[in-house]
C-alpha cells in the first residue's frame, strides 16, 4: 500500500468538503453482482460507476454492489435509490449507458428513461 | 465466465452474502511448480455438509428466486480447475465461515486467463464498504519473487468517517491497487 501520508490529506480534504456541504448521501447506487450478471457485464459497469464518480468529484453519492438480484435476462442491473423517491432500476446496461445515468440522473436529477426496466 | 478474475468476483460475492466480516484473498502464482492458487477464505455464515454437497453440484438449484442461494457459480469455478490438471476444495463450519481453494496448472493450454484482477478487487471492497479485505497476491518467477498486500483495515482506520466511495479515495485505490498488481507481473500469465 501507498504512504498512509495521503490518506491522511484525503481525509483532511473529505472533512472540510463534508462541513462545507452539510450532506450526507443523496443516491445510492447498487450494482446487481450476481453469477448471471457478472457473466454479462457487471463489473465493467460498476468499474465504470465509480469511474464517473472519481473524474466528476461527486462527493453525495454512496455505491454498492450485491449478488441479490434475479432478473437474469436483464442483467447487467442497476439501483438507483433516492430518499424519499420510487427506486429506479435500470436494464442491460453497459459502460456507455452507465455515462448517460450518471450525467442525467445523478447530476442532473433526471431519470433516463430509455434504460429503465422497473420503478417502485 | 471469461476469465478466472470474474470466477473470484463471483467467490466474493457468495463471501459477501454469507454475512462475512472479513474476506481473505490470496493468490499465488508459482513458476517453478507451474501452479496457479487462488484461497478466499471469510468468516460468514458458513454452510452444513448438506449444503456445502449442493453448493458444488451444478444441478441443485432450488430456484424459488430470492431463496436461491447457491447457483453454477462454484461448480463452473471447480470445473474449470479440474479442466488445467489442477483441484478444487471447500471446507466450511456452519458460523464459522467458508475457506475455497482452486489450484490450476498454471501452463495447462484450457487454464482460462487470470483477467483483471484489479477491477474485481476495487470494486469488491469499495461495492462492500461495510466488509473488510486481505489481499495478498505473489508470484514466484524463476528468478524473482513479486508481492502486493492491501488491507482495507487499514485504510479505513486511517479514513475515519470519509466513506469509500469518496472521489478522492476512490482514485487513492485505484491506483494502488491497478499498481500494486501490475508490479507483481500477474496480468501477464
């Protein structure tokens, strides 16, 4: 592992950005892992997520994966949950689909419609 | 499965919906014996003979969808190092945990590619914030031993409360870890 020495700035320069925005997560983002939608893609997707998140600095969002999905003809699947909002779920998504959410819906709060298979 | 890096995602994802706490990887690649291990070992739920039986038979699936919990997961891993002259073990102790264990002849011509390691390690321990990892990779080459070691233990101490999926965490461990793995050489075999 790197020098703990940047880890420490990392966490100086999280805490004063934290203080300045008051805020907690406002998306939580789940990646289904399961064995169907790794086989078709998943961790390209999640790869990509966190991607996005590093380049554009999104400081409020949280992103998780997990294996409990079973929509396998859909897969890869993704969550979308917003506090006191119907959770989104989007199908087959890919590196490029996974671009447009993140610019329409995660910045700009904008549900991209095309790609969503489920509301609830 | 394309490759043996998606085979260990899919390891640590039963690892993590077994309740694990703690996840220990290791990966060792020796080219003098000419063997290829991968050990994943957690502190889940762990299973009973019983159920250990039907995580490794590929056609057990009680398919009552969120009931299912095991699938073709283990068993394709299993067959695949059964498939390079190489085996496959699974103990478990029912609250105890999980320890796997697939060895392949590192030269057999159907050993599948290792992948990108990197990608499924950086995206299992941030996509599992609550969850910690140890993982240990080395190579053994004829001539010079590789080693990389990441604990997230200790990142998170060092973090506090700055959470994993932090813009600027999130390049710390990417590049740590896509380092960290390239230096060992494992990409190339």
């Amino acid at each position: 592992m790197k020098t703990l020495a940047d880890l420490r700035k990392i966490r100086e320069k999280a805490q004063q950005d934290m203080k300045l925005r008051n805020a907690g997560s406002r998306f939580k983002i789940v990646v289904g892992m399961g064995t169907s939608g790794i086989a078709m893609g998943a961790r390209e997707v999640m790869k990509t997520f966190l991607d996005e998140i590093a380049t554009r600095q999104i400081v409020d969002v949280v992103v998780s994966q997990t294996g409990e999905k079973g929509l396998s003809s859909m897969e890869p699947v993704v969550d979308i949950i917003e506090e006191g909002k119907e959770t989104i779920t989007y199908g087959n998504m890919n590196s490029e689909k996974v671009k447009r959410v993140v610019s329409e819906h995660i910045v700009n709060g904008q549900p991209v419609n095309d790609y969503i298979i489920s509301r609830d | 499965m394309q490759d043996l890096s998606l085979h260990l995602l899919d390891i640590i994802e039963n690892s993590t919906r077994a309740g694990a706490s703690l996840i220990k990887i290791s990966i060792d690649a020796d080219e003098k014996k000419d063997v290829l291990k991968f050990k994943i070992e957690d502190n889940g739920s762990g299973m009973d003979a019983d159920t250990l039986n039907n995580a490794l038979n590929p056609f057990y699936t009680s398919k009552e969808s969120r009931e299912k919990k095991v699938g073709l997961g283990i068993p394709l891993f299993m067959q695949n190092a059964e498939l390079c002259e190489g085996s496959f073990h699974v103990t478990s102790k029912l609250g105890k945990g999980t320890d796997l264990e697939a060895i392949f002849k590192k030269s057999h011509i159907d050993r599948m590619p290792v992948g990108s390691l990197a990608d499924t390690i950086i995206g299992s321990l941030i996509g599992h914030a609550e969850t910690d990892f140890y993982l240990k990779i080395t190579h053994n080459t004829r001539d010079e031993v590789f080693e990389y070691e990441f604990d997230t233990r200790v990142l998170k101490e060092e973090l506090g409360d700055i959470p994993l999926t932090y813009p600027d965490v999130i390049q710390y461990i990417m590049e740590d870890v896509n380092n960290g793995i390239k230096n060992t050489k494992m990409g190339e075999i």
